[in-house]
C-alpha cells in the first residue's frame, strides 16, 4: 500500500486528502523538519546536575524551621523512602494487612511529595480529581473541583497522613543517605544525614520520577548577578502572593521564564499578571487543549455509592490503555484522546484493514487532534507571529500533553512576549540577562522551568545509594539501564521493592499506577510473613527475562523514534529506555496490574528466590 493516503486503492480505508482537508504527507514533512531542528547528540547530558555551587537550587524553601531531634536506633519491619502519594499509599496498604511496624524516611517538611514541592502559583492537576486524589472513599473527602489545584492536592496528602495515623511514623527533614543489606541479619540497614539507623527487614523505595529538578546547560548560566530559582522551590519571599498568585512583588520587576512545559504553561499566567514585564523562552512549544474546570456538583457527590472511586479509577485507566469500556466516566481532554482513535478506527469498519492501515488511521487521528489544537492557537493569540510560534507540530504523545485556558491569553498582554528560539534554546546567560538570537533581554529575575531529570542514574535521582547482597551499588548494577523482575525486584538486593515508573505498567494517572504498586507489595509483604519467609529475590532468569519484555520494541518504540525530543523519547535517543515513556509494560497499565494479580493469585511466587 501506498505511504500517500491520496493515491487511494478502491476498498481502501483511508480517507483522501479532500475528505480530510488537509495533506497529511505536509504535516508528516513539517514534523520532521521541525524535530529536526531540535536533534541533538548531547541528549541528556545537556543539563546540568544541581550540585556543588547549583545545590542552592534543590534547596527547600519551605522549612519554616528545623526539626531537632536525637538520631534513631530501631528495628523495624520496613522502612519507606518518600512521604509523597507512593509512600502514603504503602503507608495505608500495610496498615490495612496489619503491618504497622514502620517508618516514613521523607526529605521534605511534611507529606506531599511532588505537592509539597511543586507550590508554583497555578500549580493544578491535569488528571481529575476525582481519580487522581487517592483514598477519598476511605478518608472521606471530596475534592471541591473536577481539576483540583496544588494547594488542595498537598492539604489532602495531609489528610491521608492524618487519617491513617501516620505523622508519628514519619521522619521528616531527612535524608537517606545509603541502603545496606546485612546477608547474616538478613535485614536493611538504612543509614540517614540524621544518623539515624534503621534495622528493616523490608525497605520499599517510593522517591518519585519527577523528584529532581534540573537546569539547562545554557553558557554563562552561573553569571547571572539577579535572582534566580526553579520552579519546584518557588521563591514566594521574591514574587510575593502564594499558590493561588497575587505576586504582587513582582509589579516592578523583569522576568525570564525558561522553559513552556506543563509547569510554565500553569505558573507563567501568573507571573504576566503580576510583573512590569514577562518574557517567556521558547524551545518547543507544548501542545494545550481546553482546561474547562468546574466546581463540584453536590447533588452529584450525595449520589456516589461505595466503590464508585475504584470504578472511576478503573473505567479512566482502562479508556487510557484502549480497553473496552461501555462508557467514559471522566469524559475530559484525555479520554477525548483515546476516544477520538477509537471512533476513527471503528468508522475504518470491520473491512480487513491491515496493520499498517490500522498505523495511518492512527496517525491521521493523531493529525487531526493536533490541527484543533494549532486552531485554538490562532483563535487565542492575537498577534500572528506569536500565534505561529506556539503551535506545536508533533504528535500528542511526543510531549506531555497540557490543558489549559490561561496561558495562551497571557500573549495578549503589552507586558509579555514570547522569545522563540526556534528549538534550539537559549543561547546564552550574561550577567544582566537572557540572549537569543544576538539580543539580550535584560532582567531582574529567571525563573526555570526547565523540569526535572529524568534518564539519569535513579540513584541520582533519589540521592542515596543502595548496596545489596554482595556488596554491589544499584548504581553499578543499573549501569546499562534498570534490571528488575516486574519492576519491583532486583537480583541481588532481598527485600527490596521499588515504586513508580520501574520497568512497570504507564498509566498517565500516576496515583492508579501508585495505588496498584502498594497493593501489590503489601500483598508479598503478607504472604512472605505468612510463610515465615526471611527473605524474596528476584532469580537473575526471571530479572533477564522481565527485562527482555519492557525493553522490547513495540508501537510504542516506533512512534516515539519519530518524536520531537523530549523526556519522553529520552532526549530524542529512539529505541533506548532512558525516555519516560519507554521500557514499560508494552500492553499498558491495566493488563500489567491483572498481570500481576494473577501472579499472586497462583501463591509460588514465581520468579523469586526464597529463604
Ligand atoms: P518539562 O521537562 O516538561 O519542561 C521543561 C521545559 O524547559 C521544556 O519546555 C523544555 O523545552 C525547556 N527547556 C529545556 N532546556 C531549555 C533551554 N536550553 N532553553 C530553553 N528551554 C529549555 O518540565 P515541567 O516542569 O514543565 O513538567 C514536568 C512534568 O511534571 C510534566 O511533564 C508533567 O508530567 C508533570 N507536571 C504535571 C502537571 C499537571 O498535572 N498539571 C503540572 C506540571 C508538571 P523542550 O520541550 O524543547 O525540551
């Protein structure tokens, strides 16, 4: 069959270039040419680590004060890494299998996570509350709007850390510093910047994906005299107002914003309200669809009946992974991207359309959503240069796709312009300011909204160490990529349970994958207790084989080798596992936590030395 949907074949389902209304073999050429343009060799090691004179960048800002404390000696039972949703939501699977015998290890000041670091004023969730905020049934709120914003989001982690009794478990202002396994003990020693040393039999490892912020390696980045800080450690004693905005510091003051991911896109609204002038650095632009938030429904709420969290939980996930639902619960801008590929290939018929078709019908479906996107740039942003620079031309899931209803207008404003740079970044930081292009655009503050690294070694990441069995680093044994067995175990570190994006099932809902993870490992927990077990590990057959299936090519592989780059293709490096969205369950999130619950269901703990 033809590449060129206008040379049609009789019986053939896709439609012509006049049916469509546009030419897709033009956008196909502008897309490569545009990521073109952004290829570049350094991938990841284009951005600079915040250490050493950037440490002041991972600093918290938030600590009104310091806990001080006596460092702990204790034996306990486990041990979790991270106060955010994973660590909640292990903190409450256990308890709900009577383990209450732990301790939660969280660097931070309070629970929360990437809600307690992520205050930026508009910080909103783009999954809907009703799904993404964990353990409403059990603790009994409802969320007050179908997109809640950052403040609700970290006074309900509160909440759960309230409810379940967990704030007299929790060691807050305290960082792990290393992970040791005793073979004799048969127990984790973990070791923190408290001197704290806690004897656990079971450690799980919940620090988050997105935990570590990141900054560019723009020349001169270190010579700037006027403030700076990234987004992730707000600066409120700078811009003034809080997370709802108002920043009303910033009426006399010139700010850079660098970077247009999610986090630019909610924050930079803000910020052009409040400063004499915003100049927002372009390198790619993100693709934004409709926000359309609205207030709670009462009467809807008093209607909800027991399990309806689950249900909705499950009905989004399964809509996301291309399950059959009968109907769509959420009904938003990410069941309408599904939606929108489902119809289009149902409209194919049930003629024998062949895979390749299938992939064009896709693709088409794909071309489609992004030409509403583009219009709703041009009907939003009066001036049409501008309108041309922030029209995104990849496909939907080359970058994480944003809503929003603010960011676009905020162009409109005489006191922000936008500074493409036409995908190749900011040339350079002086003293005084930002240049791009040979200009220098002066200013008092640059604020990054640069991100956070994804695609470096997780023990960066995390910023602790863990030695196993025989002594080895995770470093060492993660060095060509992760190794687990169904991502939570590694051969050669006993007891050990990673959580969150290793070598599991995606789901753009990270609190579904979460939740199914903490379920999954109390589940082990219970049954290794059971048996009297001392100890589970990973065989080194069932790790490679685990390994073989994430990293195999799949539809996924090819679609993201043609992406823009981004952190979801590892920085445009196609094919490798670095990237977000690669080296995962390729059947999707769904099928992997059924995967995993047949596992358990079959009780020999397949694929896992036992002692
Ligand atoms: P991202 O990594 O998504 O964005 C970083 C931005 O910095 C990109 O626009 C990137 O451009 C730009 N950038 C990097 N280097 C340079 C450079 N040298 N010059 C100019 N620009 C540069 O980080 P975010 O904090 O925005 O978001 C991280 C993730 O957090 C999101 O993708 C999402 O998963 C999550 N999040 C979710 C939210 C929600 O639910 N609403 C809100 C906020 C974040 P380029 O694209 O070219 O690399």
């Amino acid at each position: 069959m033809s590449s060129n949907p206008s040379v049609q074949v009789p019986s053939s389902p896709i439609p012509s270039i006049q049916e469509l209304g546009f030419d897709p073999q033009e956008l196909r050429r502008k897309y490569d040419d545009e990521r073109e343009k952004r290829l570049r060799t350094d991938a990841n090691q284009q951005y600079q680590e915040v250490s050493g004179d950037l440490e002041r960048y991972n600093v918290d800002p938030y600590i009104e004060s310091t806990i001080e404390r006596d460092p702990l000696v204790e034996d306990i039972e486990v041990a979790i890494i991270g106060g955010g949703f994973g660590g909640l939501l292990i903190s409450a699977r256990l308890q709900e299998i009577g383990v209450t015998d732990f301790r939660i290890i969280e660097k931070a000041g309070d629970f929360g996570g990437t809600w307690y670091w992520n205050r930026y004023p508009g910080a909103q969730c783009d999954i809907e509350s009703y799904v993404y905020l964990p353990l409403l049934e059990e603790v009994g709120y409802i969320p007050k709007e179908k997109y809640s914003f950052g403040p609700e989001i970290f006074e309900h982690a509160k909440r759960v850390g309230e409810f379940f009794d967990l704030y007299p478990r929790a060691c807050f202002q305290t960082q792990v510093r290393d992970l040791r396994w005793d073979d004799d003990a048969q127990r984790w020693l973990v070791r923190t910047d408290r001197d704290d040393v806690f004897r656990a039999k079971f450690v799980v490892m919940s620090s988050g994906p997105l935990n570590r912020p990141k900054l560019p390696g723009i020349p001169g980045l270190k010579d700037f005299k006027g403030h700076t800080f990234h987004t992730s450690r707000w600066d409120y004693d700078y811009t003034g107002g809080d997370g709802t905005g108002n920043l009303d510091k910033l009426s006399d003051k010139r700010v850079a914003i660098i970077g247009t991911g999610a986090t630019s896109i909610q924050s930079a609204p803000h910020v052009g309200k409040a400063a004499k002038q915003l100049y927002v650095f372009q390198r790619t632009p993100s693709s934004i669809d409709e926000r359309g938030n609205r207030p709670t429904d009462p009467e809807w709420a008093k209607s909800l009946q027991p399990g309806w969290q689950h249900e909705r939980n499950h009905n989004f996930a399964c809509i996301l992974a291309g399950e059959p639902t009968e109907e769509d619960l959420v009904n938003d801008g990410w069941t309408d991207l599904f939606k929108s590929l489902s119809k289009l290939l149902a409209s194919a018929g049930d003629s024998d359309v062949s895979m390749e078709e299938l992939g064009m019908l896709a693709e088409i479906g794909d071309f489609q959503k992004m030409n509403k996107t583009r219009a709703r740039v041009d009907a939003t942003v009066e001036d049409s240069n501008t309108a041309e620079a922030l029209k995104p031309w990849y496909r939907p899931w080359c970058k994480r796709p944003t809503f929003n209803d603010e960011f676009l207008p905020t162009f409109n404003r005489p006191n922000v312009e936008l500074i493409d740079t036409e995908g190749k970044g900011v040339e350079r930081i002086t003293d005084k300011g930002v240049v791009v292009g040979g200009v220098e655009y002066e200013v008092d503050c640059i604020i990054f909204a640069t991100g956070f690294e994804v695609g470096t070694a997780y023990t960066r990441q995390a910023e602790f160490e863990v030695f196993g069995r025989d002594g080895t680093s995770l470093t060492e044994y993660w060095d060509k990529g992760m190794r687990t067995y169904h991502g939570f175990y590694s051969h050669g570190f006993p007891n050990c349970f990673h959580m969150g994006l290793t070598q599991t099932g995606f789901a753009p809902n990270f609190t579904y994958m979460l939740d199914n993870q903490a379920q999954h490992i109390a589940g082990v927990i219970e049954d290794v207790n059971a048996r009297e077990l001392q100890s589970i590990e990973a065989t080194a057959e069932a790790e490679a084989e685990w390994v073989e299936t994430v990293n195999a090519p799949d539809m996924m592989t090819d679609y993201l080798s043609n992406c823009t780059p981004g952190y979801y293709n590892g920085e445009g490096q196609a094919g490798g596992s670095d990237g977000f969205l690669q080296g995962h369950y390729s059947d999707g999130a769904v099928k992997f936590y059924r995967l995993l619950r047949e596992w358990r269901s079959k009780g020999d703990m397949d694929g896992l030395i036992t002692k």
